[in-house]
C-alpha cells in the first residue's frame, strides 16, 4: 500500500487523481528525449523497500513519471492520509521491473546489497559507505564512487546477492550516470552481469558496459578461470560527461549477445558478428571458446560502480534510478 498526502491529491467525481509520486514526495519531470523511440517504455516509480549507498570518497515515449494516477476512491471525514494499493500496476512496492534500486531509503539493504573496493587487487578491509544527496538524477540520493588518478588498478562496487531467477537468461537493464570528467584510461568497466561478482581482484564470466580512451566498450570477460579470455565490440560515440545520461543495455545468453543504448539511441551490438578485439574475428564465428551460446552460465549476479585498469586521472562517478527486466524499460 503506498500513502498519499491528502494535500497531494483531489478528488474530482468520486475519482482520487493523484498528483505526486507518493507521501509529500514530489519527481523531477522527465529530460528531454528521454524514452523517445522506445518499443517497451516503463519508468521507475518509487521503490519503498529500495536502498541507497556511496561508495569511495564519500515504440512510444515513456510516460511521464508524475503523470496521473486515477483510482476509485471513497474519502474518510477529516482524514489527512489515504492509503491507496498501487502495487498492482507497477509490481511490488511500485518497482517498474522485476529489481529496483532509487536509493531513496537512504542506507544500503544488506539483504540485497554488498559493497566491495580495492586497490592494486587488494580488496579494502572495510569498503567506504557515503550517503550521497548533493548530485542525484531524482528524488534525494544517490550512489557515489570516487575513482583515483595515481594507483595501477583502482575499483569500487556495490553487488547483488540475489537477483529474480526470471533475469536468468535474458533480460534487460535502466541506470542514469554522471561522470564528472572524461574517463581517458584503457578499460574502465561500470555495468557487469555474469555469474561471478566483482571484487578488487576479480574471477568472473560476465558481460560489461566499460569506457575505453572516452568511448565506449561492450565486452564478456573470462577471467582467472580457464581458458581466460576476453571480447570486445566498440559502439559508436563518447561517454558524455558532467550530466546526467540514460544507460540503457541488453544482455542474452542464449545467444550471447550485449546491447547498449544512451539516451534511447542504440548504439551497438557485441555478438558473434560485432567483435573488434581481439582482431581477425571473422563475423559468424563463435564469440569465445568454441561457443556464441550459454558463455554466462546464467547471470545470477551484477555489479555497478567502476573498476578501472589503467587509472590515469581521479573521477567521481554517480549511479541513480535502476531498474532490471525481462523487457526493455525506456529513461524517465
């Protein structure tokens, strides 16, 4: 059941149409372009159970995400609150997927999250937990990692411990970033969903949506576990710096295949006919090992954050409004 202040609400006909998000909280109107050509637009509405945390130094449009809400209502006398169910439209606790985090709890769920960070592959005894309220893409918090300029090999993540078994597979993913200057490095990765989760000196099998000299980079990584490897398709464009950008990807393990669109503009595919590196792949062939299909094993964890590789430069980089699914969930 979600509150909504009576002062948030009016009640025209009998019909209560809401116009806030929730109790006394009020969102940011949708960015220009944002969702525009969408096949399967959604957006985010407020996950109360969703947590929020820093780590480091510290088709059609989408509908607008305050757009009314009308439900059958019948007033109590004098009442200040009403209770209304509005899970049923949007899943539980309004979440727009099947996993969500708007870190507007304001502390890290434990149950959902871990936090890791490392420095030259040494994970940090105790990894920093900063609340972070002073750049959000919507509502009040967001997640904040803080990468160093002068170290070999720098990382800071939060992870899931569990995720929907129906993302097994195939499914698709929403976050909103903010980088504070352009990440010149070699390999720095930010999204990874594999079957291993992300520490200072990582085991993985995943697929990546990186940064590589200020473009972008899509990959699937076998590391440390045999045989190790890895592929790498580079979409077109540069990561857009010191503003608030709509990433937008696709991963399938049945195909393999990683997607990534920015700001609803689709800008690539790596799959077994899109590989760059290593070079002579012929378009066709199999992605890894012998293999385009089942390379993942399942994604059954992600993580969000940074590891960067060849750190040359300090950066702050900001996570806001996720969301997973089985289809595509379009910007606010």
């Amino acid at each position: 059941m979600a509150l909504v202040r009576a002062d948030a609400a009016l009640l025209i006909g009998g019909v209560l149409v809401l116009v806030a998000c929730g109790a006394g909280q009020a969102r940011n109107p949708p960015s220009d372009g944002g969702g525009a050509g969408r096949a399967e637009p959604d957006a985010c509405v407020a996950c109360a159970d969703d947590a929020r945390v820093v780590a480091g130094t510290a088709g059609a449009s989408a509908p607008p995400i305050d757009a009314p809400i009308e439900a059958t209502f019948t007033p109590e006398a004098g009442a200040p609150e009403v209770a209304l169910d509005v899970a049923a439209e949007h899943g539980a606790s309004g979440c727009a997927g099947l996993f969500c985090e708007d870190f507007e709890s304001g502390a890290l769920d434990p149950a959902k999250w871990a936090v890791t960070s490392g420095v030259n592959h040494v994970d940090d005894a105790t990894p920093p937990s900063v609340l972070e309220t002073t750049m959000v893409a919507h509502g009040q918090y967001a997640a904040h990692f803080h990468g160093k300029g002068n170290v070999s090999n720098d990382d800071a993540f939060i992870v899931t411990k569990a995720l929907p078994p129906a993302l097994l597979t195939h499914h698709f993913g929403r976050l909103y970033f903010y980088v504070s200057v352009k990440p010149t490095s070699g390999h720095t990765m930010m999204v990874l969903g594999g079957s291993a989760a992300m520490s200072a000196n990582p085991t993985l099998r995943d697929f990546e949506v990186a940064t590589i000299n200020g473009g972008w980079q899509l990959g699937f990584d076998q590391l440390n576990m045999s045989p190790s490897g890895e592929e790498v398709f580079y979409p077109t464009g540069q990561v857009p710096v010191a503003k608030w950008t709509c990433l937008e990807w696709e991963m399938n393990d049945a195909p393999d295949s990683d997607s990534l669109w920015i700001d609803g503009k689709s800008l690539g595919t790596l799959d077994d006919e899109h590989i760059n590196y290593p070079s002579g792949h012929v378009a066709g062939a199999p992605i890894f090992n012998g293999k385009s299909s089942g390379l993942i094993g399942g994604f059954t964890t992600y993580s969000f954050g940074f590891y960067d590789w060849h750190p040359n430069v300090d950066f702050d980089i900001y996570y806001d409004d996720l969301v997973l699914d089985t289809t595509r969930v379009g910007c606010l």
